[in-house]
C-alpha cells in the first residue's frame, strides 16, 4: 500500500513538472537575485518602489538581497512560494502571467530563468553562504575596444567571479549601458556598436558590482598627418598622446592678447588694464617666457586672493543667512588668509575639519555651521573634499556605485559628536565635541553605527578602518580624508582646479566621481594628481603648471580634426564670463564700479562676502550661487534671454557708459584724437588693439553726425555687448 | 501527450465538491491553473483555432495585467470566458461570427484606438489570425468541462519537504490541535504524540485555523494566492466539510468566529472584511473601512463589533450589525498583522511591521481627540523581526508573540513582564497557540515542524514535522 502510494507521488510529480530533474545546487545569491534584476522585478517603477507595488516590496535594483529574500519567504507567511508544490507558487504564476500579473509576462514558463526558479523552491529555498555565493568582481572581455571606423559591432562579455573562486559568464543577465549612446550603443545581449566618431564608456552592473568598457571609434577619414606641437609640460604630452591616437590635431596655442585676457579673468577675475595690456603686447620676451612671467605676476595679486575666495566662498557656502553678518566676514577673512598665504590644501580642509571652539576666535569652526547636522556635513564633506556624492545611500545603496547604505551611517558617525551651542556674544556659537548621545543609527535596525572610512588608508595611524571607543572622531577623519593614500582628496581637487582653467573637470561633473563616471584621460588626471600630491597640496602649483600648459593656452579655432571633439581639450572653448566676473568687467571697460550700501565704496563684485550683496540685481540674473548648496553646479554660466535684454536695455551698463566720471568722458577730456578713443576702448575691453578694419569702421562712425562724445558711448556699448567681451576666449 | 492523462479522465474531485463550489467561474479556474502542462501537448492534436488551446493563452499573456478582477480595466475581466463573452464598458468583446465587428479584434489590429495592449509590443499577426478565425467559427467555448485533481480526501497530498505553517489552534476541549497543511487541516493529538486525522480542501493556503467555541466547528480562511479565496466550515464531529464560501481574487486572512459562533469574519485583499453567517454561507457584511489588505480579525466579548487589523496601520472597530465603522481602536504607526483578544475582555494586542506589541481597550473615550492615546494599555518590548501572530492564554494571563524573530516570547499580560521565551526555530514564526489550560504554546513557521512548549519556562517538549514526508530529512 505504502508503496503504491510512494509511486503515485512520484509520478504525480513527474507527470506535472518535467523541470524538477536532478539539478545543481540553486542558491538565492548567486541565481535567483540576479533573474530578479535582470527581468525587472527589483526596477524602481515595479516592486523596487519606495512603496513597492501591491503590497510586494524589493530593494531597488536589488542593492539588498537580504531585504529581497525576506520579502520573498517570510511576507505574509511564506505567501509567495509553495514547497510542497513548487510549480504553483505565487513567486513563478505572477511574472510568468499565469495568474493576473499587473507588470505583464517577466519570465516565460519553461525557460531557463524558469527552471532556475523552480529548482530553487524545489530546493527548499536556499539563500547561499555570502562568504561563497557573493560576487567579488566583474571582468569585462574584452577591457577596452577600439573601433576603426563608425558602424562596426564588438560582443563584450561579462564574467562574474565569486568568492569560492567559482567563475561564470553572466553577460546575459548583466546590465549594461552607455553613458553616450549616440556615440556607441550597446544592446541588452552587450554588443557594442559605434555610431560615430568619437569615445563612450559602457557601464557595466552586475549583483553591485560595477565595470566599464571604453570603447574608441577612429576617424576613418584618411590623409590625417599628426602634426606636433610645443609641449610645455607633462599635460602638453599626455594629452597630444591621447589625441595622436584619437587622430584629433589639437589647436595651436592662441595669440598673445587671447592669453592675457584668457588668463588674468581665469587667475584673477579680473580683466587686464589698458596699460597692462599695452605692455605686454609690446614686451620682446620670447612669447613662452613671457606668458609665465605673466602668470606669476598674477598669481602674487591680491584680485588672486579674491577670486579663489569667492570660488571657496561658493563651495563653503559661506552667507550670512546661515553664519550672521560677522561670521559671514569673519570666515572670509579666514579663507582669504589661508589662499594669500597659499596654505596647504590639506592643512585647510583639517583645520576646518578639527576646529572647535568659538566661532568669533576660531572662523574655521563655521564649516560646521552652515550644515549643522552630521549627516549633511558628512554630505558636503565627502562632495567638496573627496568628490564623492553620498547623498542617495541615505536611503539605499548607490545605484551606480559601490558606497552602501551601511557607509552613509558610518561616515555620518564621525560628524556625530559635533555639537553647537550658543557663546556668549550675539551671533556666537561655540562648537565642541558631545560626550554622550551621538550615536547614530541605521534607519532599518536601529542598530548604533560605528565610524568607518569610505575606504581603507594603510598609512593612517588608525587603521583599520573602524575606530576604537573614545578616539576622536574628527580628528581621525581628518587624518584619514588628507592622507596622500587617500584616492579621492587630491584627485578631487586636481579635477576641479582643472575645471577652472579648462571649462570642465576630466570627470566631469567634478564632484561626482564614481566608477560609472570614468576620466576623459585617466592619465593626466593621474599625473596631475600625482604632482599635486609630491608638491604637497601646493594649490599655486597646481595652477601654475595648469596656467603654463599649451592645452590651457590653445586657441578656440578648429581644425577639421577637432571640430566634433568636446571631451579631450583638443582646443579651447568659450566661457561666458561669470557674475562677479562681468560685473567687474564692465566697472573696468566703463571705468565706473556700480555702489553697494553693504560694503565699502570701490570693493569689487569678486570681493563681495556673500550673496546678500546686491541681492536679486545683476549679479542673481547673470547666475551667482545663493549659496544653498555645496555643488559646484549652483553657479549658472549660460546666457538667457533676459540676461541679453538687461545686457541691451538695462541700466547697470547704460548708465556706466553715460556716466560723467567715466572711461569715455575721461578719454574725450584728455583730448585722444579718434584713433587713440578707438584703441583706448578696445584695450580696455577686449584686451587687443582694433583690426585697421575694425579702426576704419570705427573712425567712420565717430565722425558721421554731431554728438562724438555719444557716438563714443555707442562704440562702447557695442562692444560689452559683443561676444568677445562676454565671453573668456 | 502522455500529459493530458493526469488532467482529462475522471471529473472524481470535482465532483466531490461542485455542490459546494460557488460558480463556473471557479471550476474554470481550477481547471484550468491544474492542467496548466497540459494545453500545450494537447495543441498538437487539433488543427482550426480554439478558445482554450489558442485565444486563452494569448489573452493571458497580453491582456490579463489589466483586464482582471482586481483592476478590471475598462471594466474588462478576461481572467475567464463568461468575462470575455460579457466584455467591459463599450460591450461584448467579440461577435461569434464577424470577427472584423468583434471589439478584441479591432482593438488588436488598431483599427480602434487606443491600440491594446496599451503600451505594449502588439500582438503577433499569426495570433490575431487565429482568435479571427476562432470569432469566424463560433466563438464556441471549448474548455474542457472535466478536469481532475489526484488530491482528494482519499488521495490526500504527499510532501517532499515540509509544507510552511500558517496556522495552528487546539480544541477547546484540549485533545486536539489543528495544523495548516497544503491543501489541508492536519488533526493532531494535542501533545503532538500522533496524526488523527486529515481534513482535505480546495484552499492550498489556509491563512488561519479556528475553532468555535463549542468545539463543534473547525473554521479556516485561506485560499489560493492570486486565485481565490475561501472560507471552510468543517464539522469537527464527522470530519466532513459542512460548506465552502468562495470569496474575492485573494486568499483571506485572519479569520474568527463570533463567541455565539453565528458570525464568521475574515480579512480580505480588496481592503474589506467579509462576514459570512456560519449556517448558511451568506455573506452578512461585506466592510470597507480600510484602505489595504485586511490581514486579522477578532470578536468583542459580545459579538456586536469586530476589530480589524490591516497593512494600512489601522486596528478598526466595527459594527457587526450594520458593518459601521465606530473608532480606530489604535494610533497609526506601522502596518499590522496580527490581533488577538483576551478571552473575556474587550482588549486587545496587536502587533505588526513595529515589532512592538500594543495592548489597546476597544472602547474609546466619547470625545476623541487627533493623538489621543489614553486607551492603551500596555506597550511590550521590541521584538527582533516583525510580528506575525498573537496568542492570549485561555486565563488570560498570557500572551505570546511571534513573527520574523526566531523565538516566541510570553508575557505576562498584566505586569508586561517576560516570561519565557521560547527559541528552536530556524526562521520566521507565523502560527501560535495557547492550549485551553496556558500550561503549552504550540508555534509553527517557516521550518515546516510544530513545536510544543512549556509556556511557564519556555522549555521545548515536542518538535514534529506535522506531515507525512516522502523521504525522510535529517533536519
């Protein structure tokens, strides 16, 4: 009898799932989490929700296999499978549509993905030993490709390899994506295509894991001879190396008149005087000799001092809305010191980071005013200091990324101890280190998060990673953040500083650096790093060695050769002069500086404390930063419609240009005869002496009706309004 | 072709139950989700398109995540033919005979707007050619009319591995205990010592298991996920079950019965709770309070008002009589799941998604005000996974909780103190029970055994795998 039922069992079983044969050992980790992402039941619009979808909630995009098997097993007692009859499970009727599905037919019945499913269950669920079972990494096959033309194809494969050694192919069920589809495209089963010319990064994903795959297509056009250029330093070449390559020929570098102008807006904010201007166009010097001269005597001014204030002004968010009227002055002043004296990049930020004490002795301990709570300080530190976003693992794991949500509590517990009080002044606060209830704790759990860095720095006197009780937090932050192992801190700001001379970062946003987010040339963002560090974090030297390259100086013309690139600096591009730069700009071209009752009389736009200055005129219309947030994006360079109106028709430049005290009535009072009005205009605008053409022209105007002083203002108003005054070029 | 066996010969099951089983709808149903192989090996025989073998089978795939019960998109439910046939707001889906007239057709091709699936890849030329040709033939529905089911009351199921355990309860008299099994109660003797008997069903989940308090009825609420719901009402004395209500899309959840045992309730996944009269099967009130799925339900002492606990946080007090909603008995804070009662009180604890157990009265205060809070009772300690089931001791004095933790802990309802804590179980914990006397907590959960305990001590008395397995495991 027993036997007879044994065999109708059996029978029953092989009769109605044929898919339940012997079968490998199926674990949750290694094989049903990743059907899970790939089909799409972890994305954000279905069950990977904030909220999940009808009552079924998984991790996005799978960051949590724990959360996902939880939820799977244990929500509403095991709904979702069925052991004794694994073909009837909820888990495999719902995505094969079986049962009434809201996100349609996910795997088909009888498919791998299918069996796999189903040999789980029938395996009594497994989740897998994560000491095993985990990916460790992922290989890209090829590592790189190179296409000679547009139009071709390449297969990438993906490889995982876990941690038991194990490897296997998972290019089917890796997620992969260009960062620029139009250049080269890839489709799910990761065969790469170029479309056109030019070089794309595919981002590959795999059980949070991260790759990439750069992938070149060639100029096909034939008759490309590289022609060389002078290399000036070590960017010079590593760049032409790149470029040769890429058969790009780069832009020579620009005359003269464009370096001075390009380069006194770019160390100074500042546009050069006529008289400067005359002078260097007249100086002998060999031009390369000149133009460092040049360089270094920017670098000795005070406007030097102002415009790398404002840009940390920006980045600190220093404002009297957060810090008071005289923390606000008393931070800048802090800042200003620290640039004039050209302090160690690492030295500033650990003074920052450290500081205790009074706000009105000690101006550093602002920093942890503006943010006040551990976890943005911990946010704004890690994206101004390290150029890396934490922002989205408050919530959950980066999507792009390998920082986990873990981290985000980790590294916010070492802003924790951080407290403020008020002092004993108006506007005072004093800030200093709790002793007790600062704990931070995971949302999920609840449970304390101990501090523990981003990632290891074997030089640390603190390592490994998680700090003893009683250790100062901050000081072992610091420690850790400025230590030359660090791979973030120096590479960080020897992107951003690149980004200020050359208009955008080698990655690009600056302070987005992530795996996903790959350099334009890795290696000069290795050698400009490199030589940061070895100069220990001597900004100055930074910028010098940027300033002098032939990149940094090359023209903005194309060649046939570089006309499409945008991304490796082949030659230079315009930037509209910002806010403060314009501003004082046009103070310099017209020879009156606009009033302010906040500040002294004659203080310069770059000069200005803070964003309260001047609120909502000139400077918020052409884009200066409230100061809201520490991204360098809060600071709109582009030109707007009602920018050119107000350029047109407002009254900040029409009044200057009429004013009696001004550059034209000076001009016309000393007596300059037409020919020295129209060079005096143009020195002082657009830093070169006018074309015999533009001369002509200009002499024919001044001359053609009764008014020369108000034709003289027609002239200068024409050119503030043209684009070689607007912009840095 | 060997497939079709299993599914074709016999209508034996069906048989057994159909007096019992509420509409066509359902038996297509069943047939349908048991045979799901064997449509495809039966294609192969037959030439001219059918509704079973070729239009279902698309309508399924393409059409049902809108055109369901539960969406009813267009007011179109294409989960059965009587659906199809019957069509949504703008008429019948089709018209045996004219298939360019025919709604699903016109839809298909785009020659109506919006062109379905909406928003989907279009459906493939050959299978609107084939349901054409089905709609030009007759549009004859040729489901099967029979179909068969090797489980039965004579054939009861087989495991391979332990089935998970949602529910438990013993009899009032205290000899038996009452196990959730697939597609079954499984009667034990109350010290675990050995199987009575077999109680088999349609339902493949039974969500809870309750006795009336006269012993005399066994009642579960269960169902099959994403297919139906149903509420059993078994006669303990013959073993035979009196009558199945068939009820919503979903299984149900949580269900109890009325201290004079007339009334049944039971939470449901379209946010209601249903109350079924026990003698006759009616549905007495249908209770739409909550704004998600109604997971537990219990009595008040006098039968007037039911309290319900839902995952949209709320534990909801309402009139049996009339189905008002009165009061929510709770302040909302994370979703809930499980509710029990004391055994002659109007209290309650409920616990759920917090992991904290909340003792709340069920009468409020006649002015209420926005966080008025003065009705709880007690708060219990946090647990370590979320709480799937409560048990207060037929003395009152006890309370169990258990859920996603790997251990049942006992309080002492009136002090909040621990008492015991009962550990073994490798996993979640779904099903508690006291025993009439408090003196044993039986748990079940996601590891397939039932464990008996000392619920003074916590001491483990009997750990049993509550069916009969085909191959012996080690665990």
């Amino acid at each position: 009898m027993l036997r007879t039922r044994l065999l109708a069992a059996i029978s029953f079983t092989a009769f109605s799932f044929p898919f339940a044969q012997a079968a490998e050992q199926v674990t949750f980790l290694r094989d049903v989490a990743p059907i899970l992402n790939k089909v799409g039941c972890t994305s954000g619009p279905c069950h990977g929700a904030a909220k999940g979808k009808n009552g079924f909630k998984l991790s996005l995009r799978g960051y949590d296999p724990e959360f996902d098997y939880q939820a799977l097993l244990y929500d509403l007692s095991g709904r979702r499978f069925n052991r004794s009859d694994p073909g009837r499970s909820l888990m495999l009727a719902k995505p094969t549509q079986e049962v009434a599905h809201g996100g349609g037919l996910r795997i088909e019945p009888g498919s791998k993905y299918y069996q796999t499913v189903f040999n789980w269950i029938a395996q009594g669920v497994p989740f897998g030993d994560p000491a095993k079972d985990k990916v460790e990494r992922i290989e890209m096959q090829p590592p790189a490709v190179e296409m000679a033309k547009p139009g071709l194809e390449q297969q990438v494969r993906v490889v995982a390899h876990y941690l038991d050694g194990a490897v296997r192919d998972v290019t089917k069920e890796a997620v992969i994506a260009s960062n620029i589809p139009d250049t080269a495209d890839v489709s799910a089963d990761a065969v790469v295509k170029g479309a056109r010319i030019g070089e794309a990064t595919m981002l590959v994903r795999y059980e949070g894991k991260f790759g990439t795959v750069p992938v070149t297509v060639l100029n096909p056009k034939p008759g490309f001879v590289w022609k060389a250029l002078p290399q000036n330093n070590y960017i010079d070449q590593l760049i032409d190396a790149k470029l040769q390559r890429l058969r790009i020929q780069p832009a020579a570098a620009a005359d003269d008149a464009t370096f001075l102008r390009r380069v006194s807006e770019d160390l100074t904010g500042q546009l050069p005087t006529a008289e400067e201007a005359r002078a260097f166009l007249a100086d002998g010097t060999p031009s390369r000799l000149k133009r460092s001269r040049m360089i270094d005597t920017l670098l000795a001014r005070k406007s030097y001092v102002d415009h790398f204030t404002l840009k940390w002004g920006d980045l600190l968010q220093n404002s009297r809305k957060y810090l008071g009227d005289k923390a606000a002055w008393e931070f800048r002043e802090w800042i200003r010191e620290s640039i004039a004296s050209n302090k160690p990049y690492d030295q500033f930020v650990r003074e920052m980071l450290t500081a205790r004490g009074s706000t009105n002795e000690n101006p550093a301990t602002n920093y942890f005013r503006v943010t006040r709570d551990a976890k943005p300080t911990m946010e704004k530190t890690t994206q101004v200091f390290l150029g890396v976003r934490m922002v989205c693992t408050q919530c959950h794991d980066h999507p792009f990324e390998r920082w986990t949500q873990n981290q985000y509590y980790e590294m916010t517990s070492f802003f924790s101890t951080v407290g403020l009080r008020p002092g004993f002044e108006s506007g005072e606060e004093i800030v200093y280190d709790k002793r007790d209830d600062y704990d931070v704790r995971h949302p999920k759990d609840d449970r304390v998060m101990r501090p523990k860095f981003l990632v290891a720095a074997t030089t640390v006197s603190l390592a490994p990673m998680a700090l003893p009780d009683g250790a100062d937090r901050r000081k072992a932050f610091a420690e850790w953040i400025t230590s030359k192992e660090n791979p973030f801190f120096a590479k960080s700001m020897a992107n951003r500083m690149w980004s200020y001379f050359l208009g955008k970062g080698i990655i690009d946003p600056v302070d987005d650096i992530r795996a996903s987010n790959p350099p334009a040339n890795e290696a000069l963002l290795d050698a400009l790093t490199k030589d940061f560090k070895d100069h220990n974090y001597d900004l100055k030297h930074l910028i010098r060695t940027i300033v002098n390259s032939r990149i940094y100086q090359a023209g903005i013309e194309t060649n046939e050769w570089n006309e499409s690139d945008n991304t490796n600096f082949s030659h230079a591009v315009p930037r509209r002069l910002n806010a403060e730069q314009l501003m004082d700009a046009l103070t310099q071209a017209t020879g009156v500086r606009p009033a302010f009752p906040e500040v002294p009389a004659d203080t310069k736009a770059e000069e200005f404390p803070d964003p309260h200055v001047g609120k909502d005129g000139f400077l918020d219309l052409f884009g200066r930063p409230q100061r809201e947030s520490a991204c360098e994006c809060e600071r709109k360079t582009d030109l707007s419609l009602p920018q050119a109106l107000n350029l047109v028709n407002g009254r900040t430049i029409s009044d200057a240009i009429a004013d009696p005290a001004g550059r034209i009535a000076k001009v016309l009072i000393a007596g300059a005869d037409d020919r020295a009005l129209l060079q005096e205009l143009y020195l002082a605008t657009l830093s070169r002496t006018p074309t015999p053409t533009e001369l002509d022209r200009g002499i024919t105007y001044l001359r053609g009706g009764e008014s020369r002083a108000a034709r003289a203002q027609d002239l200068l108003w024409a050119l503030v309004n043209s684009k070689a005054f607007l912009y840095n070029r | 072709m060997s497939l079709m066996i299993d599914c074709l010969p016999g209508a034996k099951w069906l048989g057994i139950f159909s007096d019992r089983i509420a509409s066509t709808a359902m038996r297509v149903f069943l047939w349908t989700s048991l045979c799901l192989i064997s449509w495809s090996a039966r294609a192969a025989a037959d030439g001219s398109p059918g509704y079973f073998r070729d239009v279902r089978p698309v309508l399924q795939r393409q059409c049902q995540g809108c055109h369901q019960p539960n969406s009813l998109s267009s007011g179109l439910d294409l989960t059965t033919f009587e659906g199809f046939a019957k069509g949504g707001k703008r008429g019948p889906a089709f018209r045996a005979g004219s298939p360019a007239e025919s709604l699903v057709v016109k839809y298909m091709r785009g020659e109506m707007q919006p062109l379905m699936p909406l928003g989907g890849t279009a459906v493939p030329k050959d299978q609107i050619e084939a349901i054409s040709a089905w709609i030009a033939a007759g549009a004859k529905n040729d489901t099967p009319k029979e179909a068969t089911d090797t489980i039965s009351a004579a054939n009861p199921p087989s495991y391979s591995q332990p089935p998970v355990i949602s529910a438990l309860a013993f009899s009032p008299d205290g000899q038996t205990l009452a196990v959730s099994g697939y597609r079954e109660v499984l009667l034990h003797k109350a010290d675990g010592s050995g199987l009575i008997s077999r109680l088999v069903g349609l339902s493949e989940r039974l969500n809870s298991v309750t006795y009336s308090s006269d012993g005399k009825l066994l009642v579960t609420a269960g169902g099959t996920p994403a297919r139906f719901g149903e509420i059993q009402i078994w006669d303990t004395a013959t073993g035979k079950l009196k009558r199945s209500v068939t009820l919503t899309g979903d299984t149900v959840f949580g269900g109890s019965v009325s201290p004079d045992g007339k009334m049944i309730a039971a939470g449901a996944t379209d946010n209601s709770v249903r109350l079924i009269e026990t003698s006759t099967g009616k549905e007495l009130q249908k209770i739409g309070n909550h704004e998600n799925w109604v997971l537990s339900t219990v009595f008040g002492v006098d039968g007037k008002r039911v309290v319900s606990v839902s995952k949209d946080r709320a534990a909801k007090l309402s009139d049996t009589a009339s189905g008002g909603f009165l009061e929510n008995v709770n302040l909302l804070r994370g979703e809930l799941q499980a509710i029990a009662r004391h055994p002659s009180k109007d209290i309650v604890v409920i616990g759920g998604e917090e992991r904290i157990p909340y003792m709340y009265v069920m009468d409020r205060p006649k002015v209420m005000k926005i966080a008025d809070d003065t009705t709880l009772v007690r708060k219990f300690p946090r647990q370590d996974g979320v709480i799937a089931a409560l048990a207060w001791s037929g003395d009152g004095k006890k309370i169990a909780v258990a859920g996603l933790s790997p251990q049942v802990n006992i309080y002492d309802a009136d002090t909040g103190k621990p008492v015991a804590s009962c550990t073994g179980h490798k996993a979640g914990i779904y099903a508690v029970a006291f025993n009439p006397a408090g003196d044993r907590v039986a748990t079940g959960g996601f590891d397939g055994h039932v464990r008996i305990y000392n619920s003074a001590s916590g001491e483990l008395l009997k750990d049993f795998v509550p069916v009969p397995l085909l191959v012996s495991r080690n665990d």
